[in-house]
C-alpha cells in the first residue's frame, strides 16, 4: 500500500504517479480515506522510478510534488548503526570524546566508530585530525599532546581509556577502530601491531572492529587480529581484491555504492560485509539499506536507529 499523510482529502480521491521521464506510464490508483490522509494499492508492473504525484478530483487535479518510488521483491532488514566517532551530535560531547563513547555504548547501537593516532613515542591517542590545537600528533610526544584539551574540555583520550571503558561495560556496542593513515605503510603496519596488541592485553578482542584508509594498515590488522571484521575505507578498490589480502569488509562512501552498487553482492558473495559512510540524511540511509548494506556509519545515529526498526518491522511483516 501507498501511504499519502496530510489533509483534505475526499472519498473518491484519485492519485495518479506519472513517471518523470516517461509520461506515458501513468497509473491513476483509487484512493481510501485513512486517519492520517490516504492510501492506495500500487499497481502491478509499477517500476522503480522517480513519479510526478498528483490529486485528481473530478475534473481537476493538484499536483503534490515527486515522488520516488523503489520496487523490491523483499524489504530488507534495517542496517546495523555505527556512530561516527561516537554519539555526540545531540549531546555537548564532543567528537571521539571519553563522553560520547559512552553515549554511544548507552545507545545499544552496534557499533561507536573513533579515530586512532599514535605518537612519535609510541602512544596511542583518540583524535580524528591530524593535528590538535595546532600539535600534529604523529611528530610530537606524548608529554607534548597528553594535556590538549577537547571542546568539551576533556583532555584528548588515549586508546587505553576508551579500552578500559569498553572492559567494564555491558553493552553490546563494538568499538569501531579506525587507524588514521600516518605518513609512511611502516609506520601504519607498526601501529596497526600496537593497536591489536593494546586491545589483545585489553582483553576486548570480541569487542572491537578494524577500519583504515591505509591498505597497509588493513592487511596488518588482518594478520594480527583474524577472525576480527577489517574494512578498508578508502573506496576504488573492488571486493575479491580486498579478499585476497585477508580483509572480510568493504567501508566506502556513499559516492562509491552509487558508482558499484553490485559491489554489495560481490562482497556478501565473498562472505564480506559491506559498511557506508558517513550517511545522515534518512532518505540516503532508506537507499542504502534497499541495496542491502549491513553498516551505516552516521553523525546521526537515533534518526538511523528509527529507519532501522521501520525495516525491521517491515521485513518481517512483509509489507
Ligand atoms: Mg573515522
């Protein structure tokens, strides 16, 4: 059924869906007068398209505006919601902030996404820039950045505190590390090692994920940490060959599934996992679960934590 909410409607209503680029599909579908506007049963044969809607009553007729429709055998189930350097848009924390890991874990979201520096002397910092307050982290100690504040006025964590916090809590929200790309594939294979071994001494290996822009990076997590999901962020790259280095997941922007939507296929085909960034409006989150993705990573996870459960509820009722 089409669902049309709004007021005015009268019984006898005709809606009519025009195909933008193609006027002669025209479909007039009687109406039912509902509490919220109107519904009408879609057509058989009706393709998936962009649609001028319109109200026609007698002889006149009102244009409402476009419509987009998308034609499945199945409704999905809704994608898993990973936020973006934690959940800190509704709140005062800040991004990658000790505060918004633990809104993000009291969210019972799948995933918290954060962004892991290393030091020249080897400790490993959340932060999402290069640089904080001017100090760029990978070139300077850690007596030299440890203090840096946060907008919230945190002092920057480091990875060991957010692993500490991971250890004690209950929730079944993973921590999603993204090791930034440093400057040289060494340098990112030696700190992907120092991650996985930080994490391993944790004793949270169950709970965290792997995510680079650095292949170099991927390949090392994939060694060090198997069985653990490792997604390369980067894009361009298809998933048999991410495959062959070991990695289980694809974690590309939105722009690379509009480009490769078969790259979803190929990747659950590869028993991959396929993960978009970084989606926030809902009509963009509703498209990439309809091509079947696993992972959304958003700044907005409560407005994708309701598309979720709308899918959910939808694939299971088969409507
Ligand atoms: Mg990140």
């Amino acid at each position: 059924m089409y669902q049309l909410v709004g007021t005015g409607f009268k019984e006898g209503d005709v809606l009519r869906l025009q195909l933008k680029y193609n006027a002669s599909k025209t479909y007039d579908l009687p109406c039912t007068l509902t509490q919220m506007g109107v519904a009408a049963q879609m057509p058989e044969g009706i393709e998936t398209g962009s649609y001028r809607l319109t109200v026609v009553r007698g002889g006149e007729s009102q244009l409402i505006g476009l419509t987009n429709l998308v034609v499945m055998d199945q409704i999905p189930a809704g994608a898993q919601v990973i936020a973006h350097r934690g959940a800190w848009n509704t709140t005062n924390a800040s991004q990658n902030s000790v505060a918004s890991l633990k809104n993000a874990l009291a969210m019972n979201v799948y995933g918290s996404e954060t962004d892991v520096w290393s030091t020249s002397d080897g400790h490993l910092m959340i932060n999402h820039d290069a640089t904080i307050n001017g100090i760029n982290i990978e070139n300077s100690t850690y007596a030299q950045v440890k203090d840096q504040k946060l907008k919230n006025g945190e002092t920057i964590p480091q990875l060991q505190d957010f692993l500490n916090i991971l250890k004690t809590s209950t929730s079944p929200t993973k921590l999603v590390l993204e090791l930034k790309e440093h400057s040289t594939d060494s340098r990112n294979e030696e700190v992907a090692k120092a991650v996985v071994a930080a994490v391993k001494a944790a004793g949270v290996q169950d709970k965290v994920e792997y995510i680079s822009f650095s292949l170099a990076g991927c390949k090392t997590f994939a060694k060090e940490a198997a069985g653990t999901r490792v997604a390369y962020l980067k894009g361009g790259v298809a998933p048999a060959e991410l495959h062959q280095y070991g990695l289980t997941g694809i974690d590309y922007n939105i722009a690379e599934f509009r480009d490769h939507p078969e790259w979803v296929k190929q990747a659950h085909d590869l028993g991959m996992s396929t993960n978009v960034w970084t989606v926030d409006a809902t009509k963009d989150m509703a498209a990439m679960t309809n091509l079947g993705i696993d992972f959304i990573s958003t700044n907005k996870p409560t407005e994708a934590t309701v598309i979720k459960t709308y899918y959910d509820e939808a694939s299971k009722s088969g409507k």
